[in-house]
C-alpha cells in the first residue's frame, strides 16, 4: 500500500513542473503587436517590446533588463538615465550580458494607444505595479529573477545590483 501511495505522489511531483508552465502560459495577456509608430526606446539598444525582448534573450542566451519609467516627469527615472543607463560602463555590461526592454509611462509626450497597452499589461503581469522607477532582471521566459524599486543608488551599487542578478539561476 505505501509503494503504491509513492508511486501516485511521485507521479503527481512529475506533472506539476508542466501545469505551471501552461499556467503561467495561460496568465500571459495578449500583447499588442510592436508597429512602427511606437515611441523608440532612449537609444537603439533598447527594445519597446516585451515579447521581441524574450526573443532576443532566447536567441542571444542572455537575461532581460526591463526598466519601467516616467520618462518625462519622474525625476528618478532622470537620474537612473543619467547616472547608470546612459553610463559606459553599464553600456559595455549590457552588450555582454542583457537585452534592455524600455517601458515609458510618459505624462505629456504622446504615446500611441497600443504601445501605451503594452506597457500597462506588462507591468500588471509582471507585477510592477508600485512606483518609478522600478527594474527587473527576467530570465529568458520572462521569470523575475532580481527587482530594484527606486533608484537611490549610484553607478557601483546599481551595477552591483546588476551583475549579481545576471549571475543568479532560476
């Protein structure tokens, strides 16, 4: 009786790993479709689209660095830009290690309607609700590996944020 009470349960442990997978397929909303009237990230080396950013992570085997941001009137978001994004060395880390997906949550300047969308579904599925500027470093499925709420820091404890979340495993 108890080998077969083990057998059940070790068949049940073997399915579970795949009904998350499909849940977790199931609780991604339907992303509008990237045009060519979206906003462009701050430089070509950002992606503006969640799903061509996991495809690039995938193709490249590197992890996603997503930064939802107020570009045009949150002041940490300014500086996060000008202290750290805009630096070289997070450049030359970049190149090497991440695909950057930009997320604007612009107040004056417009933004069309889909890319605005996207960008809202993004951050309730990604459940970044809660601030700006807030980061996440995602594995190449879209896992949050490592979260950064605020700025508050400077360019070393930022990269240090950074290189320590690239190297976890999830």
């Amino acid at each position: 009786m108890k080998r077969i009470l083990s057998l059940l349960l070790l068949a049940a442990a073997a399915t579970l790993p795949l009904s998350v997978c499909a849940e977790d397929e199931e609780k991604k909303p339907k992303l509008p479709a990237e045009t060519s009237e979206w906003a462009d990230g701050p430089s070509d080396m950002w992606e503006v689209n969640y799903d061509a950013a996991l495809a690039k992570a995938a193709e490249t085997h590197r992890k996603v660095y997503v930064v939802f941001a107020g570009s045009d009137w949150c002041g940490w978001c300014k500086k996060l830009y000008e202290e750290v994004l805009s630096s070289e060395e997070f450049g030359n880390f970049a190149k090497e290690n991440l695909v950057l997906l930009y997320l604007d949550f612009p107040k004056e300047k417009k933004m069309p309607a889909e890319q605005q969308k996207h960008n809202e579904l993004v951050r309730d599925m990604l459940k970044m609700e809660e601030g700006f500027p807030v980061a996440a470093v995602l594995d190449e499925k879209g896992r949050v590996i490592a979260r950064k709420d605020g700025y508050g820091d400077d360019l070393d404890g930022y990269m240090a944020f950074l290189k320590k979340a690239v190297s976890e495993k999830k």
